[in-house]
C-alpha cells in the first residue's frame, strides 16, 4: 500500500487525530492501527534541496556574465563582438529562447514531478526572450526611447506562451511586462515627466494594482484560459498595489524628489493613514475569509507601513535609546500577538 508522506508535525497531529477519534470511539482500536500505517514521515527534504539547487544554479549563472566583464582576456574577446549587427543578437537570443521554451515543454511532458528544472528552463526561455526583445527594439529604433510597442508585444508573447506551456512563471513575467508597458506608455503621454492624469508613478502603481487584482477576482476566472493564473495574478496584483502605497506614503503625490524635500512629512500624513488602514482591512478581510495570501501581504505591509509611520516621526524627535528601546518593545509585542494567533489556530485544528 502506499503511503502518504507527512512532515514530523503532520504526522503528529495526525496521529493525535487518530488518538482522539479512539478515545471516543468514533473508531476501533484495529481500524486506528490501519490508518497510522498508511502514513509516514518524511525523510531528507530533497525537493527543497532541488529549489535551493536551481536558485544557486541562476545565480551562479548571473555572476558569471559579470565576471565576464571583469577579466581582461574575454572583455578582448566580447570586444570583437562590438561591431555584430544587433539583427544577429536578436536572432540568436530568439533562437536561444525557442530552444529553452522546446526543452522545458518537453521535460514537463515527460516529467511532469521535476518541477524546478522545468521552470527554470522556462526561466531561462523568458529571460532570453526579453534580450531578444531588446535587441529587436535596437533593430527597429535605434534612436528613439519609443519602447512601449515593444513591452507590448512581449507582454503577448509571455501571455501566449504562459497559456500554451501552462507555465504561472512566465505569467509572472507577463504581469511584469504589463507594469513596465504601463508605466512606459503613461510616461510617454506625460513628455516623459513623472506625472500623468496627476498622477506620480506610486499612485498609478497603486491603482493599476487595484485593477489587476480586480480583474483576478472578477475578470480572470471567467476566462477558461487565464483560470489556472488566477492566484498568481492575484498575488501580483496586490503587491503592485501594496508596494506602490508604501511608497506613496512616504514620498506622496509630489513630481519630484526636490518638490517632496522641501515639504514636512505630516503634510502628506493622510496617505499614511491610508496605507495603514487598507493593509489592516486586508489583513482581517484575510482572517475572516481564511485567504492565507490576503492575510499574510496585509500583515506584514501593515507593519511595514507602521514601522515606516514610526520612523519618520520620532527618529529626530527623541532620543536614539529610547527610540530603540521602544522599537524592541514594540516588535515583543508583535511577536508575543503572532504567538497567540499561532497557538490559537494550532488549537482550533485540533
């Protein structure tokens, strides 16, 4: 008979299940026996390892184009390279992402369980096409900063892609794609200012938020396709807005950086209060419904943004000791109220 592999935790807790449905009788002796051999505990955790593996693996990859930079004897060589029309890097890099897309397609056909290896295949694929993209826009406009046409066929190509390998990876960098055209094609409007409609680039970012995660919750799951990304763009779609109102809380709606020093902080309080009040309402919304995502972004922004609040006024208003002091108290407060959420779910799932 196969087993289900649990953690030591789960087993326990499984186990303490099974005690309690004995001690009550809702199961005999024989049957409760069964049950704990059709479970086991897991050994080494290789998968893990795997994960860890393949970030190493990138990493390593990353490092490595730049140490190329810093040897003398290949910087030589790259620098034959300098004339190479663009056309050819464009191919190439085109080439090179077909080869990894092809490779990872068929992997995940083959061994669907290998899951890091398929996606960092695919990973490899999207960063390749994004240099292929590049270079195509070196290609096409070689003079001009008029990109978004670009951004935009490469949000396309992740989309279609994403859909056709059913990969939520290159969907991450569909939705990364479609930030940075939006962000591009309102900056264009704007005579490339900081400010369109209003609007600097925290408060955009905070609506477009919105909006993605509007469309993940009410859009998406209508289209038969785009439903296997729904939690993706979900989680997505609250960190552009999350993030966006962090950062609107502490440099406002101003359209520079010398407009937003020459302001004091109190004056843009209210959008700290904002930021405040919508990651606690996130984060309750999360308790009540048990949406683990909500809850978690909604926490830790809501900490983050009071962190940020208390910084801003009473790091030169009081004295350094005392205003340690109280960030220590305060975060033993926080962890001793994390602690009896913790017990308290621990408690209700038993």
């Amino acid at each position: 008979m196969k087993k289900i592999d649990l953690t030591k935790q789960e087993k326990d807790l499984v186990e303490h299940v099974l005690a309690h449905w004995k001690d009550t009788e809702l199961l005999d002796a024989a049957k409760v026996e069964e049950l704990k051999m059709s479970i086991d505990e897991k050994g080494f955790e290789w998968k893990i390892l795997a994960r860890y593996a393949f970030w190493v693996a990138l990493v390593s990859l990353v490092f490595s184009v730049l140490s190329l930079f810093a040897d003398d004897a290949l910087v030589t060589f790259v620098k034959q390279f300098y004339e190479t029309p663009n056309i050819v890097f464009c191919l190439f890099f085109a080439g090179l992402a077909v080869l990894f897309y092809v490779l990872g397609f068929r992997n995940k056909k083959k061994y669907p369980e290998k899951t890091f290896s398929n996606e960092t295949m695919m990973l490899a694929g999207s960063f390749s096409t994004a240099a292929c993209i590049g270079f195509l826009g070196q290609v096409l406009d070689r003079n001009t900063s008029q990109y978004t046409l670009l951004f935009l066929l490469s949000i396309v190509i992740y989309a279609v892609l994403s859909v056709k390998l059913n990969s939520r990876l290159i969907w991450v960098f569909t939705l990364v794609a479609l930030g940075i055209w939006f962000a591009t094609e309102t900056a264009s409007h704007s005579n490339w200012g900081f400010k369109f409609w209003g609007m600097n680039y925290p408060l955009r970012f905070t609506l477009f938020g919105l909006l993605l995660t509007a469309f993940s919750v009410w859009g998406q799951p209508k289209v038969k396709s785009l439903q296997p990304f729904q939690s993706t763009s979900y989680v997505v779609g609250l960190l552009y807005s999350m993030i966006a109102l962090w950062c609107l809380s502490i440099f406002g709606n101003y359209s520079s950086f010398d407009a937003w020093t020459q302001v004091r902080q109190y004056h843009i309080l209210y959008w700290g209060v904002l930021a405040v009040a919508l990651s606690l309402a996130l984060a309750l919304y999360g308790m009540k419904t048990k949406d683990t995502v909500s809850r978690d972004i909604g926490f830790v922004f809501f900490i983050l943004n009071l962190y940020t609040r208390f910084v801003e006024y009473l790091w030169d208003n009081i004295n350094r000791t005392i205003f340690f002091l109280l960030l220590a108290v305060s975060f033993w407060f926080v962890g001793r109220w994390a602690e009896k959420v913790w017990s308290k779910d621990q408690s209700m799932r038993r």
